[in-house]
C-alpha cells in the first residue's frame, strides 16, 4: 500500500499538541486539533447562559489552545494564515472524523492507561492503513497498541517531537516489533522532505535516545557542580558555545524547559533502570525544593536565575543551591578558558579546556565530559542501533554542535581513554577493542565520503541525496577559485556555488569581487550559479564596521566607490546571462536581502528571517535593495488591476522605514520579499539541493536574462505623502528629528525625485538617488552614533 498524509488530526492541544498541530499547518497539512469536552463551565460561559452541550463550551480546550498558538513567543505559526489549516473539535464529539485523516497523533498525559483508552477510541474510528502515532517522550510504545487491531498495530509507531516542533529538528521515531517496515521507512522519509526534521530511529527504551543522554549529562553537571563547589553562573559560563553547546548552557536550559518537565523527565528513567543508572538519575535535593517552592523557571518567573529590575536596567541573579538565595551572578575565568577563547572552533576550544589538568574550568569540563561519553558508548545498541544515531539525536535535539562520539574524536580517544581508565573508570569493552585494532576514532572521511565504527569495521554513513554538505563537496570538487569573502565551488551538473565565508557573512569588498567573478566564469562554462553558504546566517548585511571608519576618515570617495560597487554587483545579478537563485537562510539582512532581490528566484529556507534594516543604523538600503523591492512589490500585483503606484510606494517606504524583518520565509512572501517565482524549502539541509535545481529548471526553461525596463514613480505627489506620514510620527513622538530627515531622503529616492507622478525613469536614476542619499546620511554625526551603538551593544539607538 503506498501512503501519503493529505490531512492529520492531533489528539491533544496542550502546548505540545498545539505546538505540532502549528507545524504540520505551517508545511501546508490541514489538522484537526481536538480535546476533552469540559466537564464544567467557567464563569463567562454561565454569564452568557451557555450549556454543557453547546458546542463552543465542548471545543473550548482547543478553541484556547488555538488562539494561544497567536500570543506564544517564539511564535509556532511561519504566518497566521496557517491557522486557517486548523480545524478545532473535541474527543466526544468528533472521533469520526478521524476516518477522514491519513495520520493520527496522540499527545494526550503522559498516562499508560489513558493513552489506551485513547488508542482503543481511534481504533473505532480510523479508516484500515491510517497511521497512528504518539508523541510520548518515554512511555512504552510498544505497551501503548498491545490491545488495539492487527491493522492499527501494524501502521502504529512512536514519533517523538521535540519542544518547539517548529524550530527543534529531531524527530525520534521508535517502531514496535508489529511495525509494518514500510510504514516505519514511510514516516522517516516524510519527517525529513515533509516536516523538514533530522529524523533518527530509536528503540522502545525509557526516555528513547536524546532526552536519556541529555537528561544524564545535565544531571551529571549538576553533581559535579555541588561536587566541586561550583556557582550556577560558573557552570553556565564554560558548558555553552564554548564547548559546542547552546548559549542556554545547563542551568538556563533548565529554566527555559521548566524544573518541573526535567524532573519528570529524570524520574521516568530512574523509575525504569537498576542499580547505578538508578543512583544516577535521582535529582538532587535542592531541586526538589525549589519545586515545591514553585521556582519552576521561565514560566514561573524564577529559576536557577532571577531577573531584576532596576533603575538601571535589568540584572541577572543566581542562586546559591545551599542556601537557595539569590546572589550575584559569577563567571568561571581561568587560564584554560583564557585558551579555549583563543582556539578557533569547537572542537578545537574543547580540546584545550580537557588538556588542562588541574585548572578549574578544564577540571569542571572533563568531569562532565568523561561519564557523558561513557554512558553514551555503554548505550550503543540499547537505544540506538549505532553511534550516528546517537550523535545526530543529541544535535538535533539539545543543540549541540558535535555529538558525543564527534566530541570524543575531537578530544582524542585513544589519550581520553587511557585518562578515563588511570582514573578507574570502566570504558566499554567494544571502544577498548577498536583502539586494539589500531583504529584511532569513531569516524573517518575518505574522498568525500563519512564512515562510522561500529561492530568491528567501518561502514559508510548514508545522507539524504537532497543534503548537501559544502565541506565534504570541496573535498570531491576542488574550489574554482577563492578569496577571503567567497569560494566558487562546483555543485556538479554543470552548476556552480558560491559560498559566503567572511565574518558573520558580511559583505565586503571580497565578496563583491567573487560576485562578478562567478557570474563572468558561469556565463562561459556553467548552466547557472546558486548564492548560498552553511553558515550561522545567509548574510547579515554590508561591513558596517568598515563603512564607519572609512565615514569617520571622510573617505567619503571612497564610499562612493564600494557603494558603486555593491550597486553594480546587483545588476551583474540581475542581468546575468544564465540564471542566479540565491539560498538564504535565518538573517537576510540589509546587503543580504540586496543580493537576493535581484536574483532570477529565490529558494528561500522556511526560517529566513529578510529585511532592509538600515533604517536601524541611520542610513538607507544603498546597494539597490529599495529600487528592487518596489520593482518586486508592482511585479506581484495581479495583471488586469489598475496599478497604484502610490499604495505599492507607501507600502515600501514603511516596510523600510520600519527596518521590518520577516519572521519566516512565509512572512517574507507577504512583505513582498518573496513572490510567485521564489520558493521556500522546509528542510534547511535540503536548501542547496533545491536552489540547484531550481537553477536546472530555469535553464531547461531556456532561462534568458530580464530586459531593462523603465521604473513608474510617484513624483511629487507621492513624496508629499509619505513625508507627510513620517511628520505625523514625529509629532505623535513616536520619531525623532533625525528619523523624519532619513524618512525624507527614502521619501524622495522612492518618489524618483522631484518629477511628475507617473514618469518612467531608468533603473540606474534610483539607483543614483540611493547611492547619493546612502552617502549624505553616512557623513550625519547622528548616522554614525547609531552605527556605533549597534557594533558595540547589537541593538538600534534612538537618537
């Protein structure tokens, strides 16, 4: 039988059931969202003389939930269109609908018996081939369907989201042994092209495989810190970015997921296991405590951290585990940590902090480190069939940069090894007889291709053929050429990448060369180039830095000159003979919605967060992103309407002056950023793929460049307007002198001048007033006290 999931049903409208009924209306699944009928009304039902029988008082659970998913920060919704996607019920009224879904998810308490109870009622009502799933986070799977039917256990599985679903990649999927095997490899190749998910199969074990190591190294760290006479602001500081991990680290994690989730978290496994483990997984008594005391975290107000408010700001206390007070927060610095700055990558920070022996934080880590990697290796084909699992699970699923046996690789295994066991601990036999065979880490790359260690040999590790790794593809396919911005790299089939590689993606000077480069190079050898990168973000924007040293020197000819530049780098984008998609991703600010505009489409990722933000600093978009945007705004409009100019140029000119960023690819379709000939790809690792084809397709379309063409414009009409609305701001308080004085220079670059409304003027006039209006507002005293704030805090200054 060939499955598909046209429409899904989520049982359940907790925060977890709503949460994944949010993501499936985000990739385009209608969902029906149902939960219990209450079974007494609140007081405004009563004030409104509502009945237990009428509907809105049985959907109420859901209708909440639904309205809720609005108000959650981060929001669960790309777009509040995909609310529309959602239909609300509830489980007495409407389990027959489910004969209508492909896919039921049950995320209902984490209760055996009620789980049941809930199966045996979809039992009822789904339709035979219907896959049914739970979102349990540790119960049995394989406990949950023992009394349902043949046919039910057969499309029945475990499916494991983690919390947010929309922006945490894994997926576990745990099969029973009743599992149809083409159910299982079904739901596995739908979570990663479908749900966009790093899926990973785990077995029927407690807390599966992410939360049983993450729940266990974040125990560990707790110990090792009340061990070591530790502060919480001490832990926090070297268990984060520097090694690997998120900025969250241990104690803020905690805050954020919520004491009360962890501890039964902790508890699931420690009620499940024997002997050690079980000593292991008992939560400290300090805990326990602040349980009781409600001091739960982010959602009680208070946590392992308190916020203040002063009159100076807010400050950030921790507190003391001993005496359950709040005090100063402390930071770990130490020579080691001195180091670990110095180092460049995770991996390499992590090997200086475990080299240093006897210093504070080099103790703290190893600590840490030691039994984390001990227990994983001891789990190995427990929970997982082999370490990629394991490694991927804890990536996907906790944030960290490099999985356990990656870590291990990086620290060094055979030198960890031989530390762990003059320490006394027991390793487990099997890593102990891969260092006898003389192999000295748990992966190896060999032309391109990833192999792993596991029962004695090494076996290929399998990708995705839609992942594109920019690493592993230089190592098969060379760079074309390079310089310190940008590589050109061959993707094969006779297109070519270019990849960013500046600090933070930045553009400059470097980057503008390799532009122009790769399109002359494309032009004579390839099919189409694709603008994309594997960084942190696709782009945040032009060298603010370098643009205010030169404004500080009154290089201001030189200014001119890169503005020049970019200007003409986006033409030669525009223009280019074959066809240029550009792949962004997370930030597309400023210089790097400028890059996009132009291209012949954009595969944009389903979290693109695309704007012109250089309002933000004092300046306007200089490199053609204003001109571009209201070419892209007038090109959307549906043929036949009669073209208001002035609606499309007011709406440019608050989008700017506002500095608004998209908060999805979906809300990038609706600011304009985004139009009929882009796309958005909702697996992040499958963006390239999917920009390369799009470049194959347009080719195979027999892709020839756009014609230049002449721009309508407001005149002075227009420019009154919006000027006019930009005075009214200020008036209202709500803009400062110099915001009206860069309002009036956008006013008058999207207005093309001082010309009667409804003139056509060449591309490159806009593109002069830009650059003209760019360099009047950089010279500005004010201009640059905003750039230097935001380089020096990272948020705008109102002046």
């Amino acid at each position: 039988m060939k499955h598909s999931i046209k429409r899904a049903a989520v049982l359940g409208s907790g925060v977890m059931g709503s949460g994944i009924a949010a993501h499936l209306a985000n990739v385009g699944i209608p969902t029906i969202m149902l939960d219990i009928a209450p079974r007494k009304l609140t007081e405004d039902e009563e004030n409104k003389g509502l009945t237990l029988e009428d509907r809105a008082v049985r959907n109420r659970m859901a209708a909440q939930s639904k309205k809720a998913l609005l108000k959650q920060k981060p929001s669960p919704i790309t777009s509040k269109k995909s609310l529309d996607l959602i239909e609300i019920g509830n489980m007495d009224d409407d389990m027959e609908k489910l004969a209508e879904v492909d896919w039921v998810i049950e995320v209902v308490v984490e209760n055996l018996d009620i789980k049941k109870k809930v199966f045996a009622n979809v039992d009822k009502h789904r339709k035979e081939g219907t896959i049914v799933t739970s979102n349990t986070s540790g119960i049995s799977v394989e406990a949950m369907s023992a009394d349902c039917s043949e046919d039910f256990r057969k499309h029945f599985l475990g499916t494991h989201f983690f919390n947010p679903p929309r922006y945490l990649k894994l997926l576990e999927v745990i099969p029973t042994k009743h599992t149809d095997p083409a159910v299982l490899d079904f739901m596995k190749k739908f979570g990663e092209d479908v749900l966009g998910k790093g899926v990973v199969e785990a077995k029927d074990t407690p807390n599966f495989i992410a939360n049983r190591i993450g729940t266990y190294g974040l125990l560990v760290t707790v110990q090792e810190m009340l061990k070591g006479g530790y502060s919480i602001g001490e832990v926090d500081s070297v268990t984060g970015p520097m090694i690997g991990r998120p900025k969250s680290a241990t104690f803020r994690t905690l805050d954020v997921v919520g004491l009360d989730t962890f501890i039964h978290v902790a508890n699931n496994v420690h009620d499940q296991v024997e002997g050690k483990e079980k000593e292991l997984f008992e939560v400290p008594d300090f805990m326990l405590k602040m349980q009781d005391k409600g001091w739960l975290g982010a959602k009680s107000g208070q946590g392992f951290f308190l916020k203040k408010k002063g009159k100076d700001g807010s400050t950030i206390y921790q507190l003391n585990p001993k005496t359950l007070e709040y005090e100063d927060r402390r930071k770990l610095k130490t020579p080691a940590t001195e180091m670990a700055k110095q180092e460049k990558g995770s991996r390499r920070k992590l090997k200086a902090l475990v080299k240093a022996k006897g210093d504070r934080a080099g103790d703290l880590i190893w600590s840490v480190l030691k039994p984390a990697l001990i227990y994983s290796a001891e789990l190995t084909g427990e929970i997982a069939d082999d370490i990629v699992s394991i490694d991927q699970a804890m990536k996907w699923g906790f944030g960290w940069e490099i999985g356990p046996f990656e870590t291990w690789d990086a620290i060094g295994v055979k030198k960890s090894v031989e530390r762990m066991q003059e320490e006394g601990e027991t390793v487990p036999e099997w890593v102990l007889k891969m260092l006898e065979t003389g192999n000295k880490s748990f992966y190896k790359t060999d032309n391109g291709n990833v192999y792993y260690y596991d029962n004695g040999e090494y076996k290929q590790q399998h990708f995705n053929p839609k992942e594109i790794n920019i690493k592993r593809m230089k190592d098969v396919n060379g760079v074309i050429k390079k310089n310190t911005g940008a590589s050109l790299i061959d993707m094969g089939d006779d297109v070519a990448l270019l990849e960013f590689h500046s600090q933070s993606n930045a553009i400059g000077l470097d980057i503008i060369q390799m532009v122009n480069h790769a399109i002359e190079e494309v032009g004579k050898n390839y099919k189409g180039l694709v603008i994309g990168n594997q960084g942190k973000n696709f782009c945040v924007g032009a060298n603010l830095g370098m643009m205010l040293m030169e404004a500080q020197d009154d290089n201001f000819f030189e200014l001119d000159m890169v503005v020049r530049q970019f200007q003409n780098m986006a033409l030669n984008i525009k223009y280019s003979g074959k066809p240029v998609v550009t792949a962004p991703f997370n930030m597309t600010l400023g210089g790097g919605a400028e890059v996009s505009l132009p291209a012949a489409a954009i595969q944009a990722s389903a979290e693109t967060y695309m704007g012109l933000v250089e309002f933000g600093v004092g300046l306007i978009p200089g490199g053609g992103g204003t001109k571009e945007l209201y070419l892209k705004e007038l090109r959307n409009l549906p043929e036949g309407v009669d073209l208001d100019l002035t609606k499309v140029a007011n709406d440019v000119f608050e989008k700017v002056a506002m500095a608004k960023v998209s908060t999805s690819a979906a809300e990038a379709v609706e600011n304009g950023y985004l139009n009929k000939h882009d796309a958005i790809s909702v697996n992040p690792d499958h963006l390239l793929h999917d920009a390369k084809q799009r470049v194959l397709a347009l080719d195979k379309a027999g892709y020839t460049a756009p014609k230049r063409e002449k721009i309508p414009v407001v005149g002075d009409a227009g420019y009154a307007a919006m000027l006019l609305g930009a005075k009214t701001l200020r008036f209202g308080g709500y803009a400062s002198d110099h915001d009206v004085k860069i309002a009036e220079k956008l006013a008058y670059v999207l207005s093309g001048g001082r010309i009667k409304e409804g003139t056509r003027i060449d591309e490159q006039v806009m593109l002069d007033l830009e650059r003209e209006a760019f360099l009047s507002l950089i010279s500005e005293p004010l201009t640059q006290q905003r750039m230097q704030h935001m380089l020096l805090k990272g948020k705008p200054l109102r002046n």
